[in-house]
C-alpha cells in the first residue's frame, strides 16, 4: 500500500525571538517570531524604522543577529551564498544607476543569478519598446518598471523577497507592477515576501499579511482569517455606549455623531442590531494596530 501524501505546508521561513541591536540605538528586531509558508504571498507591513528592512537583512544572510531563523531549511548566517541560490532579492525600483544600459543590467543579472533565465527576459521584452541599447536615464518610469519586471520575472527562485519595490512610481505604475508580477510570476512553487507601507495597494494579491512595529510582530494571519476575525461596526449616538460595552480595540469619529469601532473576535450577531457592520480594510486595522490600541 502506498502511504498516504504529506500536505503539510512547509515553512519557507521560520524564526523564533529575533533580536538585532545596532550601535547607540533601540533594537531594531525585538523578539520577532514569524512564519512564511511556501506558495504564498505575504504583505510585511509597517511604518518606517519598525524593522521591516532589517528582518529582510536577516533572512538574507547581509546581518548577524540573535535568535534562530531558517530560510528554506538553511540558516541565513552560516549558508547565505548556497541560500541565494534560490533566493531572489528586489529593492525599490529607483536604485538602477541612470548609466546602466538595458543589455547591460540583464547580462548583471545573469551573471550573478544562477536561475536567470535569459529566453524568458527575452520574452517579455518583446513586448515593450524596450531596446538593449537604451540607457535607464532615457526611460520613462513605466520602461523602468518593465525593466524590473523583466529581470524578476526571468529568476526561477523559490522566494522572492522585494523591499519597498514602487517607491517613486506612480500609482499607475505601481499597479502595473503588483498586478503583472501577480499574473506572470507568481505560482504555488514561489513564495513573495514584499515590505511596505503602502497597505491598500497590495491588499488584494495578498495571502497572508503580517505587522511590524518597534522590532515586534504584532499581527500575523492569512488573509481570509482577518475577514473573519475583525469587524468594522458603523454605530450611530443612541448605541455607542453600548457597543463600548462590548470593549472594540479602536475606534474613530465620523461626521454627524457616528463612530466607527473595530472589534476583535466579537460575534457578528452581537453586533449586527448596533449598526451597520462590515469588514474593514487592511488599512484600518493597520493605523489600528499601529496607534498601539490593538496588539
């Protein structure tokens, strides 16, 4: 008899109380611990200096901390070169140098990536009036962008990382590139990571969403279990002290007396005849969590 498939889901990134201190300042990691799962697409979300880049420096070997961490069964600190291998790296899209031609970038890539895969690039270049010759200063940020997508895109890594990828792109170029790489990269075999601050415009291709601030994980959950954990109730005067009562973890004044209060795990039906209820946004429950009002 054949035995039974594994389906349990394995952990493409696994750390347990993270801790990094730089010189003369708070530390930057304090206690973090934190799950990825392969085939998914993870949102780490936080305001600046919460530690989103320096949990990214971690897990790609770059920094030295303490804590245990294990990025696709390797340690970061001792394996970094053989990690990187299947690794794939991106940072905001501005950092290409403006002298840099658009041959010259993909025979970099190529040269430092095992997994580059030059056809693919080729493929998706054919689709833009993009040219080898073209230096990075003669583009448009749109070509930009397709430049970035096109090097991406081309790496057949098992976990793509990208810092912050659409600072200074325009909202139009930044979904451009969420929804793209969405479309033409992403498969159950990757796992993306992307920090940002920039909550509403990955919200919808993400699986799994986690909060950053001051060093510490303050929120981790797939998607799907944040609809059905969190509430947003739309209560007008006559029922706030009654949905007090039943103690949200924030709440905001709108126009005209109403209040809107976020409630954790508190039963819809509970709170259905107090007002109009709803979902809220990952943006919401992130100022939420980040005014302190909800850890």
């Amino acid at each position: 008899m054949n035995a039974p498939l594994d389906t349990t889901p394995v952990n493409v990134v696994s750390a347990r109380n993270l801790r990094k201190v730089y010189k003369k300042g708070k530390p930057a990691l304090d206690g973090a611990s934190f799950e990825i799962l392969a085939g998914r697409i993870v949102g780490l979300i936080g305001p600046n200096g919460a530690g989103k880049t320096t949990a990214l420096k971690a897990m790609l070997g770059l920094i030295q901390f303490e804590g245990e961490m294990t990025v696709l069964g390797r340690d970061p600190r001792s394996a970094r070169d053989e990690l990187m291998r299947d690794v794939c790296f991106i940072a905001d899209v501005a950092v290409l140098p403006r002298w840099i031609r658009v041959g010259e970038a993909i025979d970099f890539v190529a040269g430092v990536h095992p997994r580059f895969d030059r056809e693919r690039c080729d493929r998706f270049l054919k689709g833009t009036k993009l040219t080898p010759k073209m230096r990075v200063r003669e583009l448009s940020k749109g070509m930009i962008v397709q430049l970035h997508l096109a090097l991406v895109m081309a790496i057949d890594a098992k976990l793509l990382v990208l810092d912050e990828p659409t600072l200074g792109l325009d909202i139009l170029y930044r979904k451009q590139f969420y929804q793209r790489l969405l479309e033409d990269y992403f498969d159950e075999e990757k796992t993306i990571l992307i920090t940002t601050h920039q909550v509403e415009e990955i919200e919808h291709i993400l699986t799994d969403v986690m909060f950053i601030s001051d060093g510490k994980i303050v929120l981790e959950s797939a998607m799907d279990e944040v609809g059905a954990r969190f509430t947003e109730l739309l209560v007008t005067p006559d029922h706030a002290d009654t949905a007090r009562r039943l103690v949200p973890v924030n709440e905001r004044a709108l126009p005209f007396g109403q209040t809107v209060m976020l409630f954790d795990g508190t039963p819809r039906e509970q709170l259905a005849p107090l007002g109009e209820i709803g979902t809220p946004g990952l943006a919401d429950l992130f100022v939420a969590t980040m005014q302190g009002t909800y850890e």
